[in-house]
C-alpha cells in the first residue's frame, strides 16, 4: 500500500490517497481535483494551472507521473520548475 498526500501529487492541500499502485492513486487525486474544482478552491486552481503549464512542455507530463511513481527525478524537471517559476511570478 502506498500513501502520497495531494500536495506530493502536485495539489494544495494534505488530503492523503492510500492505494495499491500508482495509477489508483492517480485517478484518486483526480477526483479530488474534480471536487476542488467545483468548489472552485483557490490554492487547487492554482496548482490545476500550474499542471497545465506542465503539460505545454515536450514529455514533461510523462517525466512527472515516471518521477512520482518511481522516486526517480527526470531530466526535464528543472525545465519544468523554471517554466512554472516564470509562470508563477515566483
């Protein structure tokens, strides 16, 4: 059983997903987001846009979802922060 808390799947909060694989707790997290969404929580917008802008980037999506199910960091993922950083205006 793996426990990975929305935040560590990219989220805002500390909702915790408790599943057997990887793509469990993916769809989990998924309808956690979907909830949000319709609350329209503002800290899970924010972290939906931020996904978003992940997404516009060449293999940046699959390198996420790798680095989360396997621990290991990816190439791109400096990429990734910078363009979030930019993206952000942090």
């Amino acid at each position: 059983m793996k426990t990975m808390t929305c935040k560590q799947l990219g989220g805002a909060c500390e909702q915790t997903f408790s599943t057997a694989t990887f793509e469990e707790m993916a769809g989990l997290s998924k309808e956690h987001g979907k909830e949000m969404f319709k609350k329209n929580d503002a800290a899970h917008l924010e972290a939906m846009r931020a996904t978003q802008l992940l997404m516009e980037t060449p293999n940046a999506m699959q390198d996420w979802f790798k680095e989360k199910k396997t621990g290991i960091r990816c190439t791109s993922r400096r990429l990734i922060r910078v363009k979030l950083q930019k993206a952000l205006n942090c």
